[in-house]
C-alpha cells in the first residue's frame, strides 16, 4: 500500500510539472496556432485573449521558440472524459503561463463551492470492467480513479463587481472531491480560478473564467 501511495504520488507531481495551463499574450488579441513549429507551417486554429489552454512544460523552458499547446474544442469541458482538444504550436512569446500573472487579491471577485458528502441519490452508475465507476447521472466523473467519490458540489457562489453569476448544475455535476483551496488570478477585465482536485489518484485540473459578464469557460481536464 505504501508503495501504491509512493507512486500514485510521484506519477501526480510528474503530471503537474509536465502539463501546465496558460492564456496567450498578444497585442493583436489572438494567436495563430500553427500545424509544425515555425512560421511558415500552417495555420490550423486561432486563440483568443483569456482563452485558457495547457501547454507543454518542458519544452518552454528548454528555449524553444515554439511549444506545444493543447486547446480544448468545448468551452465549458461538458463533451467528454477523453481528451477532445486542437493540438499545434504557439510562439513562446505568445505564451503567458496562468501562474505568473499576478494572484488577485482584490474585494470585487468572490468564488466559493458549497460542498457536501456524496450522495449518490438515486442517479444511474455506469462501470468499467463491471467494477470501475465510469458516469454518474450519465455524466463522466472527474477526481476519482475509478472508485465512488467521496465530495461533490452542491452549487457554487460567484460574485463580480456586486453581481451574482449563476452557474448552472451541469457545470458542477461531473467535478467531485472538490475543495474551496483554489487560486485567483486577473488578467484585464477577466479572472480565472485555478485549481487541481483527486481523491489521490484521480487527479484533474479545473479552471473558471470569468468576466461581469458571466462565465466564459469551464476547463476541465487531466493530459500529458
């Protein structure tokens, strides 16, 4: 068990150090994601300002002028459990790292999740192998690794400029062993809530996007 422990442990640090998450910085408000790293590849998508999108670690800091991204194709994570994403390149001076814009400490942004024990409550249980919980309510479920959860969300309370956000129960249904240690960061007029969440094994990264006027994106996702 110890050794199961050890592991699940290093195989999670090894997951955060290599898949991180990022916006882009660029005057122009976009960036072009290209098919091979250069200039003169092709261009297979566009990413917009305070799009959040993961990125690969290790080749930004071995100076590259390219790295590697991965966008999501649904704003809000709600398709699918396996990775649905646009995988190309980005300039590295495109590339601004959610954790190095400045953490938001200011009185006009609140998030909170109302949490509670899990409740299965009569919703249907899809398994793998007949023994691996897969869906719950038909939907995926994110923070556990193949066992019952333990925490689920009860709804969620966001507040920008004294406005409330609703947010709606099928963007909360599918997360669970969620907690309220999370971090804020700002960019402009957008904030972003950042967080990773398991029962010890199954690991994801979550993230909110916000402006006043509402939610912009859910990512969801674990990768790499």
């Amino acid at each position: 068990m110890k050794y199961l422990f050890t592991l699940i442990l290093v195989l999670f640090v090894a997951f955060l150090t290599r898949a991180q998450v990022a916006i882009i910085n660029d005057k122009d408000g976009f960036t072009n994601v290209r098919k091979e790293p250069n200039a003169q590849s092709s261009i297979i998508h566009k990413i917009t300002n305070n799009k959040v999108f993961w990125y690969d670690l290790e080749q930004a800091q071995d100076g590259s002028d390219w790295v590697k991204v991965y966008i999501p194709t649904d704003a809000f994570s709600l398709k699918t459990r396996e990775n649905d994403y646009i995988e190309g390149f980005i300039h590295t001076s495109r590339l601004q790292p959610l954790e190095q814009i400045k953490s938001y400490k200011g009185s006009d942004f609140s998030f909170k999740y109302v949490i509670e024990p899990f409740k299965l409550g009569g919703r249907s249980v899809e398994k793998q192998d007949g023994k691996w919980v897969k869906a719950i309510g038909g939907r995926n479920v994110w923070g556990t690794d193949g066992n019952f959860p333990k925490i689920q969300v009860k709804g969620i309370q966001v507040n920008v400029a004294g406005k409330a956000i609703p947010i709606g129960k099928a963007l909360y249904a599918d997360i669970y062993e969620c907690t309220n240690d999370f971090k804020v960061y700002k960019s402009a007029d957008t904030y972003f809530v950042y967080q990773w969440n398991s029962d010890g094994a199954g690991a994801y990264q979550v993230v909110w996007v916000f402006t006043k006027a509402g939610l912009k994106q859910r990512f969801v996702g674990s990768m790499i």
